[in-house]
C-alpha cells in the first residue's frame, strides 16, 4: 500500500475474510508507530494537547423562524425535537471532547449552511464545518473559498441528494480542482457500491483531500462483508483519503457496547494508518435508543486494545486536528 508499505492486496483479501469468518472476534495485535513523517506533522499542529474531537456530529435548533427547513418540513419533522450545540457539548464534554465538527444536515437544511457559520463564529476556538454546496449550480470554486473564510473546512457530497451523477458533473470536478489549493475535504456520506468512483475520482484528483464518512456504511445490513471492506481498503492506496471511524449505531450488530466491529476497526487502522483515521459519533443518531456516546468513544478510548496510545490519540484528536482544524 502506498503508505504503509507492507500489506499485500492478497493479505487484505485474506483479512477481510477472516473477519467474517471470526466472527469478529476482538484481536491483542499492537499496531506500530506512525511514521516519522506524519507524527512530525501531526506535532507541528499542536504541541498542547487538547481534549478529543468529535469529527462527525449535527445540531439544529427546536425552532426554524431564523433558520427556515428545506423541503416544506416544519419543526414537527424534527427527531429529535431540539439538538443544538448546548446539548450536544452537554453530552460531549462529560467525555473528554471538546472540540466538535458540525455536519451540514441536508434532510432538515438543504444547502443552507447558515447555522453552523453562525456556531462557529459564535465558537471558533470549539467548532468547524463541513457544509454543503450544489455542484449544478456555477460558481462552485468561488463559494467553497468563501466559505472558507466562515469555518467550512470540508464539503458533504453524497449521491443521496445530487443524484446518479454526483460524481460526474463539471461543478464537482471544479470543487476537487479547487480543494487542492483550500485542502477542504470532500467528505463522500456514500454506500459499499460507491467506493469504487471515488477511488476512480481520487485517480482523477490525487491531490484532493477525501474523507469517507462512517466506513462507507460497510456493515450497514449488519453483516461485514469482506468484499465491501475490501473496496474500502483499497482507497489506502490514495494517500490523501482519511476514514471517519463512526456511526456504530448504525452498523454491525447496532447496539452497545460495539465490541463486534473491532475487527474491522482494525484493518481499516492498521490499512490507512492511525493519522488517516478518526473517531466521530454522529450524533444525534448515536445517542438514541439504546446507544450512547459513552460507548462510542469508549470503544477507541477504553476498549480497542490492539491501539498504541499514539494511535489513541491520532484517532481521537490529532487526525480530525489535522484535517479540519488547519485554520
């Protein structure tokens, strides 16, 4: 693989397999170091380490007189009723997180990123965004550079809303061309089956930093597929492609306290390497039911014990840091 070194697609293959086949069983493998390079990097972000960040969470207010739902919804559309940056920092703190990065929430806001602009620049010490633009609309280039400026260091892109073209259409070229000069990261909310374009994507663009939200839903049906993991493996060989470790509400068995996707955790670690990793919640959805945000951090911070504490630590803080924290 480009950055490790030493996995072999045949061992990725063979791994993936015997995850399935284990039963996903958790494993005592250490994982090595980072390399020299990428823990230089990671320092040079912050030599004062600070709590975790949660990469992956969205917030809406219980109201919409100042920030209007998309679509005809109204606040009866919400569920939860209310999730705002209060209550989530209510839940996150208690954990060791303080710094969070907001999800541009499509269903309830379209394109509007307005309340997660206005957070951030209520907190900028606390929070970034990852918004979303309409690659149909012209004039993609100059909007990402705006937002910019207001705390937007990465972009939802998803086939779910822009359609069967998502990937195809001169705009979103036009916002991969330009996030190899901002270092915005496309962050892909997409299924198994569409792993593949954006490895072909990454082929067009290999300088354009992407972001696979949630493992690519590997394990959404419940079952770890070894060919689904596979797809996701292979994007390692993309140098600038980070994996968002999250969502275990809605993966594997999809209950506390997530000890069955260990496995897989691990191969995607031990594949892309800890500082291209990082854990996210998706909240609110990972506190519903009956999951927590307990369980979710706890199964990187207490659990996951194949991690080094470097590994730890660029998993809960210093990949996220890096990749949305740069301004």
């Amino acid at each position: 693989m480009t950055d490790k070194g030493t996995v072999s697609r045949r061992d990725l293959i063979s791994s993936a397999a015997g995850i399935a086949a284990a039963g996903f069983a958790a494993s005592g493998l250490r994982l090595n170091s980072m390399t020299t390079e990428s823990a230089a990097a990671a320092d040079n972000v912050s030599r004062q380490p600070r709590g975790f960040i949660d990469a992956h969470s969205h917030i809406w207010l219980p109201d919409d007189s100042k920030y209007p739902l998309a679509n005809g919804q109204t606040v009866a559309d919400l569920k939860p009723a209310s999730f705002t940056d209060n209550e989530l920092m209510a839940v996150a703190r208690p954990e060791g997180v303080d710094r969070v990065v907001l999800i541009q929430h499509s269903i309830y806001h379209g394109f509007d990123n307005s309340y997660l602009v206005d957070t951030f620049h209520r907190q900028p010490d606390r929070f970034r965004v990852v918004g979303m633009v309409d690659s149909r609309k012209p004039g993609t280039g100059a909007e990402m550079r705006r937002l910019l400026k207001h705390g937007v260091t990465g972009f939802r892109i998803t086939p779910s809303v822009l359609g069967d073209g998502w990937l195809r259409d001169a705009g979103m070229k036009e916002m991969w061309r330009t996030a190899v000069e901002t270092r915005q990261n496309m962050c892909c909310l997409i299924n198994p089956s569409d792993l593949p374009d954006v490895g072909r994507m990454c082929d067009g663009f290999p300088d354009t930093p992407v972001v696979i939200d949630h493992f690519g839903r590997v394990g959404v049906d419940g079952r770890i597929r070894p060919l689904e993991l596979l797809a996701l493996l292979k994007l390692a060989d993309h140098r600038h492609v980070r994996v968002k470790i999250s969502a275990y509400y809605a993966l594997g068995l999809k209950r506390p306290p997530h000890d069955d996707l260990l496995p897989m955790i691990r191969e995607v670690v031990e594949t892309f390497g800890p500082e291209r990793c990082m854990w996210a919640s998706d909240c609110p959805y990972q506190i519903q039911g009956v999951n927590n945000y307990a369980a979710s951090i706890g199964l990187i911070r207490d659990r996951a014990d194949f991690l080094t504490e470097e590994a730890r630590d660029c998993l809960l803080r210093r990949t996220a840091e890096q990749t949305f924290f740069f301004i």
